[in-house]
C-alpha cells in the first residue's frame, strides 16, 4: 500500500518535521504490543522512563559518577506514540551548575508506515544531580 492510499490528503507529510540539528541523537528505541494501554497507544509512564535515561546521558559525561533525576520541569506529550515507531530521543544541556544539571529531550516518532517521515511526539526538561555514595549532593568535576 503506497502513503498515498492510506493517506490520501497528505496529512502524515504535512505534520512531519526535520529532526533538531543542535541537539544530540542519545537513544533509538522501538516500543513493542507489551508498552501499550487498551488504544493501542504507548503507555504515558513507558515513555517517561525512557526520556528519563535519555536524559541521563549527557549528564553522565560530567558527574562522571553517580546521580539522580531531582526535577521534571515540564513533560509536554504532543502526539501518541505507537506500537513499533522507531522513537529517537535528542538532548541538549541546558545548564551546569555546580552541583546539578539540567536538560532539554525532544521525542521524534518515525511511523512504522512512514519511513523518512518524523513527528515530535514529546519533549520535557530534566534535572539531575551528582551524588556521592550516601546519596548527598556532590560537586560536578571540573572539566
């Protein structure tokens, strides 16, 4: 079945976007029939989680040790996210202070029918912490 048939007034075309060119392509990952609700749609709280170790990745070069998520900001959800989309998870820091770090991460869904075609599916600010092993605030090295 050509995009076409199934999509006969190009709406999928209209509301694609380019991907983010400023911000780092941290995860790719596929959501499967056991993350879905009774719709069909990927559950809000699978998503979360996955944002959550996307998140954690560009801070993890700078605490270089352990650390915490302390905040979500915000957590926008746009468009539902579905069984077998491949899901890419872009971050940027936002800001280093100096015990904690804060991170924007934009969702972007390729429908499994729409290849070469992404949508924003969810984007949220993150904060995390450094800790030592007690669990206590700790300083970020310096670079």
């Amino acid at each position: 079945m050509s995009a076409n048939s199934s999509d006969p007034k190009g709406l999928a075309t209209r509301l694609s976007t380019a991907l983010p060119t400023g911000k780092e392509l941290v995860l790719k990952v596929i959501p499967m029939p056991a993350d879905s609700n009774a719709n069909g749609d990927i559950f809000g709280g699978w998503v979360m989680a996955q944002v959550d170790l996307a998140g954690s990745v560009l801070p993890a070069r700078h605490t270089r040790g352990r650390m915490a998520t302390v905040a979500v900001k915000e957590f926008v959800f746009k468009q539902p996210v579905r069984v077998g989309d491949i899901c890419s998870f872009y971050s940027e820091i936002l800001r280093i202070g100096r015990t904690s770090i804060t991170v924007d991460v934009e969702v972007y869904a390729e429908r499994f029918g729409s290849q070469g075609q992404f949508f924003k599916v969810t984007e949220a600010t993150l904060t995390y912490v450094a800790i030592d092993e007690a669990g206590r605030p700790r300083p970020i090295p310096s670079a």
